[in-house]
C-alpha cells in the first residue's frame, strides 16, 4: 500500500512556511508519497465563513502575532511577524506550482521558496517576475511559465484542487489528510507523525 499523504496549502500561509520543511522531513523518513495541493484559501475561508486576517477580533490578531514569534524561535525559522507582502494574492504561485508539477520539477523545493519568498525575503509573489526569478533558482527554465501557468488546463485542475479541499472538510493552511484522517495546523504535525508511524 502506497503510503500517501495530501497537503492543502496556501503559499502566503505563515503557518504552511513554518510545516513545509517538518513535512519534507517527513516524506524522507517515512517514504511518503505527498500530493501537493496548493489551493484558493480565500474561496475555502468564504465559503466556510472564516474571517481573513485582518477582519479578525483584535486580540485574535494580536495572538496570531505572539505565536508566529513563538513558532519561529522554536523552529528557528526565519520569520518576519509583518512582511511587507501580506495580504498577497497566491494565485498565480499556485498555478505555478501545478505548472511545474506536470513538468516534473522538485515541486517541494519551489513551494518553500514561494513561502520563504513571502515570510523571510519580503517578495511580492503575485509579481510575475518574481515567480520567474524564484523559478530559476529552483531549476524550472522556461520562456512560457507564465501563459502556460494562466492555461486553461492549470486553471481548472487549481479550481479542482479547491473544490477536493471543501469536500474533505478543509477549512485552513496548512491541512493534512492521510489515511482519511485530518490535521489541521502546523502544530499537528507530532500527532500525524504518530498516525504515519502507526499505519
């Protein structure tokens, strides 16, 4: 039985930048198969009825900060509490990383430098040519990244990866599922090591 994980996330996630590496560490140790699924958080939050950031009661925002500062130091992860590109629109990150996920690139690599990108290096990914340039670094060269990434192809397996996540009951980034059991948060991480140890 192949051992399978699926990972729904959204790049401009602090909490997904934080899980990415734990996750990668985990698919080496274990032999995980791992379904990257990057998708519309905007559209799950709507349709959930789960407030954005900034629309959040005042203390929630402000714990949000102490344990971002928290979770950095602990995981001594690079992390700026309030980069410069935050909110950022994802989208075309996410087709992005479909995009070079049918053109066989080492997509966990691409998917943490969207991620760093935003929390570390304080780069506006919804810039084209960032994606471009973040694209070479990970190996992925092509002259048609971004028409190809707006292709009506990439476009609907995006929206299906979204449409997958609200029928599987996922409601924020990041979210993991294996054996059809779900985790929620970066902070999940130890109990679904136990459920991949226990399989």
């Amino acid at each position: 039985m192949t051992n399978t994980l699926d990972y729904y996330f959204a790049t401009p996630s602090p909490w997904a930048y934080l899980a990415t590496p734990r996750v990668i560490e985990l698919q080496k140790k274990y032999d995980l198969k791992i379904n990257w699924k990057p998708s519309d958080l905007m559209e799950i939050f709507a349709i959930h009825g789960v407030a954005n950031v900034k629309d959040r009661p005042k203390p929630v925002q402000l714990n949000r900060l102490t344990e971002l500062k928290r979770w950095s130091k602990f995981l001594g992860t690079p992390l700026t509490i309030q980069p410069k590109f935050f909110p950022v629109d994802p989208t075309l990150s996410h087709r992005t990383i479909i995009l070079a996920q049918k053109n066989n690139i080492n997509v966990e690599n691409l998917i943490f430098s969207f991620q760093k990108a935003v929390w570390a290096d304080e780069k506006n990914i919804s810039d084209e040519n960032i994606i471009i340039e973040i694209c070479k670094t990970n190996n992925f060269n092509s002259n048609s990244i971004i028409e190809d990434a707006n292709s009506e192809e990439i476009i609907n397996e995006y929206k299906s990866n979204t449409q997958e996540a609200l029928s599987k009951n996922v409601w924020g980034s990041p979210t993991f599922i294996y054996n059809n059991e779900l985790f929620w948060g970066q902070d999940r991480i130890d109990f679904l090591e136990r459920a991949i140890q226990n399989n």
